[in-house]
C-alpha cells in the first residue's frame, strides 16, 4: 500500500501541450509558476515567456529553464502586474517572441498575514490589487489580443481554496482569491465566443523553500496537518493540474475551479 504522507514520485510529462506556446506570471524563484514552467517545457511546448518583479531572480530561473530542460525558446520578462502599461508590454513582447499565445497562466498573487481589525487600508489595497486585479489585467488584454488575432486559447488562473474556506488573518487574501473564482467564472463565458477557454486551480497547501522562509514552521505543521495526506502538495502537483486544464484534455472545461487539495471535508 502507497503511504500517501510521503512525497510521491515526480510525473514526467506526456506531451499535453506539444507544440503550444506559453506564458507564465510570477514565474521565478521555487514556487508553483516555475514549477509550472519547468512542467510546461516538459509536456512539450516549443517556447515560453516567464515574467517576474525581481530581475535578477528572473534572469536566473531563464537561464536554469533552459540548462535543466535544453528548450532555448525562454525568455524573460519584467511585470509589476499592477501595472496596465506593463502588462501590456508583457503580453505584447510574448505575442511577438512566441508568434501567439496560446496558454496564458495567471500565477501572480500576493499574501500576508493580518487580522482584519489591525489592517490598514495600504495592505488590504496591495493584496486585491497584485492578486486580483493583476489577474484581471492579464486576462482583459489577453482576450482583447486573442480576439483581435481570430484563434483562440487557454488561461488557467491561479486561486486558493482559502476562496471557500476561513482562515485567520487571511481576510484580504481570501477575498482577493474568492474573486479571482468569480472572475474566472464570468470572464469564462464571455470568452467562449473568442475560442478561448478559463479555468483555475485553488490549492489549498503547497510547500516550497521560499514559504518556509517566510511561514513559521509552527503555522505550516499546523496546516499540514488538516491535509488528508498530512503533507503539503508539492508545488509540481499543483503544476500539473494546472497542465491538464491548459491541455486538449480539459476541452470540455470552461469557467471551473479544480480544488487541488486534500483537506478533511
């Protein structure tokens, strides 16, 4: 019998997106939009853009995509996603450098911890701005490109399950999530007249180097241990849900946020 507390083996890619181009927000360092970039060049897309607000860490993760999975078709790219010039640019330089987008993934998002009664107006303002508006931006002038070019897509979103569930200081994240659910939901329908089709994941825990430096390990065993598996996800297992909705296989899914969790009901 699998002990399903201890990490499972990684999942080589099957070619989902063979021959599909990429773009991916908030896609350096060690979470789910690298692991996210390293499982799309693994399934088999011909080039991807990856954007990010840190430079140098930026600049690193292209040059590791390309020694790790020799695709030279990387590129990198600043975005503040807060930022609708900037966005803008992002999306124009990957239409231009991958001839088209055809997946666009929404990784940005930002969380702090913060109860309500203690939040200032800035720190409420900033989550929903990076986290949700940030989403909306991408999405609104990626449809406004794919409906000019006349063929469509996929955009895959990134929420939380913290859109359904409560947590403790988690009040701007929360809501900020629960309407990137909504958003998705809506803007879905009103792309399937462009041909393009959204979705969203909603992890719940997904465990990397960069949250346990700034999660205390108190907090993280507790979560952990609301999981049915006892562990965190790793970040590839969200990657690759996010893989399936990007990929031919989820055809016949528009508007759906797939929970990848294994929280007790």
């Amino acid at each position: 019998m699998n002990d399903l507390s201890k990490t499972p083996a990684y999942v080589p890619g099957h070619g989902l997106l063979q021959g599909k181009s990429v773009l991916i927000t908030a896609a350096a360092g060690a979470g789910i939009g690298f692991a996210a970039a390293t499982k799309a060049i693994e399934e088999g897309c011909r080039a991807i853009v990856i954007s990010d607000v840190h430079e140098a860490r930026l600049q690193a993760s292209v040059e590791n995509l390309k020694e790790s999975t020799g695709l030279q078709q990387v590129w990198g790219r600043l975005c503040n996603v807060t930022q609708e010039a900037e966005v803008r640019a992002l999306i124009d330089f990957a239409e231009t450098h991958l001839e088209g987008v055809d997946v666009l993934i929404n990784n940005a998002g930002l969380g702090t911890s913060k109860a309500l009664v203690d939040m200032e107006d800035d720190e409420w303002n900033k989550v929903l701005d990076v986290t949700l508006n940030g989403t909306m931006r991408m999405t609104r002038y990626m449809l406004q490109v794919m409906k000019q070019r006349g063929h469509g897509g996929v955009i895959v979103n990134n929420a939380s399950v913290l859109g359904w569930r409560a947590q403790k200081e988690q009040a701007h994240y929360a809501a900020a999530k629960a309407g990137v659910m909504a958003l998705t939901r809506c803007s879905a329908l009103e792309a399937v007249e462009l041909g393009v089709r959204i979705n969203a994941v909603a992890p719940s825990l997904a465990v990397h180097a960069m949250l346990r430096k700034s999660a205390p390990e108190e907090l993280l065993r507790e979560l952990e241990g609301k999981e049915a598996f006892g562990r965190g996800a790793e970040v590839w297992e969200v990657a690759n849900v996010m893989m399936f909705l990007a990929s031919d296989y989820s055809s016949y899914m528009t508007g759906e946020v797939v929970p990848v969790s294994s929280q007790h009901a």
